[in-house]
C-alpha cells in the first residue's frame, strides 16, 4: 500500500529497512513533509509519520545520533515562543509512567526552549521503542530506538466508521472496510477517476473508491443483488427493505454524487464500447465458496442431448470455471484500462499447490503485487496488483494461450473441492479430539 501510494505522489520506496518485515518501525526517505501528509491522508495501514532525527540499537546510540543531527532542522521547532511535548510508545512492552520519565528526562541535552504542554503543543516529539515481534520472549533492553517530529496520522479511523457492521446493504461477501481501502490504495484511485468493479455485489469495493473522489460503477450477474431484492444476508432480517442498494450505501457516507450506475450484466461478455474507460478496475470475483460462479449461456449450449429444429434462446446460468473467471478479467482490463491504470483483484490459492507461476500474466499488464492473507491453514487469497504498460491489440486478445501461462491455473478450478475438503477433514479432526 505505502509502496503504491509514494508512486501517486511520485515518490519512491526506498530506506535502509525496505526489506526488514519483523519491525512495525520502517525508515523511508520521502522527499518532502507535504508528501508525507498526502501519504498519510490515504494510507490505512500505517498508524503514523515522523520526521527522524536520531535512531540506533540502544540508548547510547540514539544520543550518539541526536547529538549529529543537524542543530538547523531543529531549531525552527525549539524556540522559546512554542510549545511541545514529548510521548514515548514501545512496541511489545509495557512501561511505568517512571520509567517513561526518566527517558523524557536523559533528552535534556536537545536544545528545547520552548513550554512543556501536554494538551495542546504546537510541535510533538515522540521516542519510539522497538522490543520485537515474540510477546513471550521480550528483551531487557529494545532492539532498536527512534527519536522524531511527529507530522501526521493514517487513516485508521476510516475502518470503524465505514465498518460493514452498521452498513445499509450488505450480502455474503460484502468487503472489509479495511481491506477495501487498502485494495482503492493499490489501484492508487485518485479524485475523477472512474472505477469500475465487474462483480460489484453491494458496491462495497465502490465506496472506497468514491471516498478518494472517484466515478463509481459495476455490473454483477445477480439481478436481484443489483436491484437490493430477495433475502437479507443481515442477521435477524428475513427480507431485504425497499431502499436497500449500492446507491442508498453510497448515499449513508454522502458519496451519492460519485454513483455512475451499476447494471445487470455478464462480466464473460462484456457490454462496454471499444477503448480505453477506465482508470482502475477493483474487483472481488466469486470463489465458488459464498457465491456460486456462474455466467451467461443459451439452452442450445448446455443441452448437448437432442438436435432442436429452432434456437432456443431461453437464457440459463451455466457453470464459470476460476481460471476462466481470471483471464476474461486480464483480458478485458488489458483492453479497457486506460495507460497505466491498475487492476486489483484477489486470487483464491490452494497453499500446498501456490507457486508464483500460477498468478495469470498478460503481455499488456505488469504484475505490480502480490499480498497474501491467510483464510485456513491450507488456502488463501492473494491480492494481485497488475499496471497496464502496453497498448491492446487485437492479437493480445488471446495472448495467454500461446505462452502456456492458462495450463497451469485450470488446477483452481477445483478450489471449492479442496476447500471444503480440508474443512470437512478439519471438523472430522475436532470430533476425534473431542472423543478422547
């Protein structure tokens, strides 16, 4: 996500600490503070920002570095006339209230000059004390300290109040609010972007994408889904109400005026017209878990039995295999992104079977990244992040034929069987335990 969004500012990722992912605490080097609060205007998974002035692997150290740093670039935040406070946070350790005294009091070599005020200072300084990942092993001493300027916060507080608890319309697979954001972030949406989400369920995937400023719309091939018919996936609640739909979640967080439209459609045959239409396609395809995986077909395609004299066009949902579901998606964001514009989408993975070759390519999108979250001890999804880097052309159109890339997925088109199996194996395993 930090990685995505430093490109929106044209930033880069890079720092010291790039590789380190067994630390809460990352250096970056960003080029300048207003960066920084864009960052962190967007970013939901990192908690805050600083400015550092001095950091090292024990207390020593830290003075060693504070006492380098600059006098310049302190002073403007130390004169007599302000006022600061300093607040110390450890990291898998819990410290009395002396103890954070006495290591606010060891700073007394900075040249502050200005007013302690704890409830409304102008300018904040934080110690930042990392004593590792294991909470039942933690060190004496924490393996790396920071000193900085606090600049700004993320945006946590997005997650609780976008939660999907106190949604409007909500249905079997309505998106985390939190992963949500995060997925907007990877296709780096920004203001008058049009989003579009081809298997738009509830429309959870466009409110986040409308928060940032962005024109929203989806199909989905559940009529009743799009028009907020038929059974409610709320608790307690047998019916949906009358005014439950995408428009009416867009309208409860006042974004109604970024609401294109959403149409009963089949993302297997799309509906659009020619060229380049989008800016970001986020999506959340089904699984074949929650939601079945279906698309379009005439009866003509599925009866193979009898010779008909007359077409039958009487329209029937037929089975829509995962690798199929995949490819007709890079396909069609290989054609309808605009240069540059990104795909996100989350990729169902049976975790014995992943390896990278799997992830289905496109010779017109460049794999931006690959997240894993974990959803059993055997299977897992994968947020894909991919960026189209060339122009489509007509013989891009089954490109992923010709390189062998679609061989290697059709395994997934078991996921479902090997889903329930390792739950299925799982309960029979409790039951045993319970026996003894």
């Amino acid at each position: 996500e930090i990685t995505s969004l430093l490109s929106l500012y044209d930033g880069q990722f890079s720092g010291e600490q790039e590789i380190r992912v067994n630390s809460p605490f990352w250096i970056l080097n960003i080029p300048s503070e207003e960066m920084a609060r864009g960052l962190m205007k967007r970013t939901v998974c990192a908690k805050s920002i600083f400015e550092l002035w001095g950091h090292g692997r024990s207390a020593g150290e830290l003075y060693a570095s504070l006492k380098n740093y600059p006098t310049d670039k302190m002073l403007p935040y130390l004169q007599s006339d302000s006022t600061y406070k300093v607040h110390i946070h450890t990291f898998n350790k819990t410290l009395t209230q002396a103890q954070k005294i006495k290591k606010i009091d060891a700073l007394e070599f900075l040249p502050f000059k200005g007013k302690v005020s704890l409830k409304n200072p102008e300018h904040i300084f934080w110690i930042l004390e990392d004593y590792g990942m294991d909470p039942n092993n933690v060190p004496e001493e924490p393996f790396h300290l920071y000193f900085g300027r606090w600049i700004a916060d993320g945006q946590r507080e997005l997650i609780e109040s976008y939660s999907v608890k106190k949604r409007h319309f909500i249905g079997n697979t309505s998106m985390d609010a939190c992963l949500s954001f995060i997925m907007a972030n990877h296709g780096r949406v920004k203001p008058n972007d049009v989003v579009y989400d081809p298997f738009v369920g509830t429309g959870g995937l466009l409110i986040s994408s409308a928060h940032f400023g962005a024109y929203v719309c989806g199909t989905d091939i559940d009529y009743n889904t799009i028009h907020g018919l038929g059974k409610a996936s709320r608790k307690n609640q047998k019916w949906r109400g009358p005014d439950e739909n995408i428009r009416a979640n867009l309208r409860q967080y006042g974004l109604e005026k970024y609401y294109l439209d959403a149409l009963v459609s089949d993302s297997s045959r799309p509906i659009w017209r020619k060229g380049m239409l989008f800016d970001a396609i986020i999506t959340d395809p089904p699984y074949g878990i929650r939601e079945a995986t279906r698309r379009m077909g005439s009866q003509r395609e599925t009866v193979k039995s009898v010779e008909r004299s007359t077409e039958n066009h009487i329209f029937v949902s037929s089975n829509y295999h995962l690798s199929d579901i995949f490819f007709d998606l890079l396909k069609f964001a290989a054609e309808y992104l605009v240069m540059g514009g990104r795909l996100v989408y989350w990729l169902p993975i049976y975790r014995p079977e992943y390896t990278e070759e799997i992830i289905p390519r496109h010779p017109c999108l460049k794999l931006i990244s690959n997240c894993e979250q974990m959803l059993s001890s055997h299977t897992s999804r994968r947020l894909i992040t991919m960026e189209k880097v060339k122009e489509f052309k007509d013989q891009d159109q089954n490109s992923y034929l010709l390189d062998g890339q679609y061989m290697p997925y059709r395994g997934h088109n078991s996921f479902r069987e090997k889903y329930f199996s390792g739950v299925t194996k799982r309960i029979a395993k409790e039951e045993k335990d319970n026996q003894k």
